[in-house]
C-alpha cells in the first residue's frame, strides 16, 4: 500500500498549471448529495488516511478543489489512490457510482477505474471514459452497478461482490497508459 498523504507545496502546484482549476470550488455540478445519493467521499476535505500507489504515489496534490493526479510530474495510468470506511456500507440498493471529476489539460489518460472491495477482499471495478471531457470543467461521470466486474487479482475469499459490505473504494486510472495522467478528482458517491 501507499503512505498517508502529504500537501504540496503551493509553488509544485502552481508549476503544475492547477491554477485553471481554481473554479472547482465554486463549481455548480458538485452539490450536496440528496435523498436519493449517498456520499462515499468528499476529497475536497479530510484526505490524511487516503493511500496512493503506483505511479501516483507521492504525485497526487490535494487542493480545495479535490485531489489532481499530476501527470507532469510522471503520474500515469498505472496509479490509484484509495480509503478504508470507518464502517461498511451497504450499496445493496443503488443502481450506479458516480465520479465527479475535472481533466487537467495535458491529460492523455482516456479513462479512469473506481474499485470497490467487500468485506473479504473481494474488488469489483468499473472504467469511465474521460477523453472527451473538456479540460477544467468539473462534470459527474456515472458507472452502472450492474457494470462492475470482478477484478481477477483481488478475488478475495469468494470471488462474489457483497454489496452490502462495502469496506474499501479506490480511484485508479487505466492501467495501460504510459502517458501522463492529469486529472482533479472532487467526490465520489452512490445513487439510488
């Protein structure tokens, strides 16, 4: 696993060109979730016991806006970032995982992975495509339930996703591109 992170220094960042994101904060797409939404992360606020691995190890920043994987820094698609839930949650009624994200310009990763496990390892994932997003406007991107798989290395004891024990969520890019990774990751949540 990765280390706890650490915040950047304002001059990284700003070397980065993070300063066309500076609008995510204020953006109208991401919105309190409501009845039928269920908030899994806001990586806009607490994000000390999130851990990165792969390439994004120690080249993700966490600003106001979320968390923005640098690519010009050598992140690439084989990296993710995730959490342990204090408790399980129970996704056994929702029908999809939604991402609210912005691409950074210089991204040329097309698209990106949320992973689930259960409460015995078991990872379940689904990919969204990201490459015709416009870079620095923060948009949701769904992923249906029905179309997470199994991840063939995190099997767990059974191989089988119980969705009413989620314990663990992870954002991750696509694992096959050796090109930079740019993107601003700002909520993650389930709907119903």
């Amino acid at each position: 696993m990765g280390y706890p992170m650490k915040i950047l220094s304002p001059s990284l960042i700003l070397s980065c060109g993070l300063l066309l994101l500076a609008g995510l904060r204020a953006a109208e797409p991401v919105k309190p979730a409501s009845d039928d939404t269920l908030s899994i992360a806001d990586l806009r606020s607490d994000t000390s016991a999130i851990f990165q691995y792969g390439t994004w190890e120690g080249k993700v920043a966490v600003t106001k806006s979320g968390l923005v994987v640098l690519g010009a820094k050598g992140a690439q698609g084989a990296g993710g970032f995730g959490h342990d839930l204090g408790a399980p949650l129970d996704l056994t009624a929702v029908t999809d995982i939604e991402l609210a994200l912005a691409v950074v310009p210089g991204n040329e990763v097309p698209q990106v992975t949320i992973a689930l496990n259960d409460a015995d390892g078991t990872q379940f994932s689904a990919h969204i495509t990201i490459d015709q997003l416009i870079p620095g406007q923060p948009v949701w991107v769904r992923a249906r339930k029905a179309d997470f798989q199994l991840n063939p290395g995190e099997k767990g004891k059974d191989s089988e996703m119980n969705w009413s024990k989620v314990t663990r969520w992870h954002l991750q890019g696509d694992w096959n591109t050796k090109k930079p990774c740019a993107v601003a990751f700002i909520a993650l949540r389930a709907r119903k």
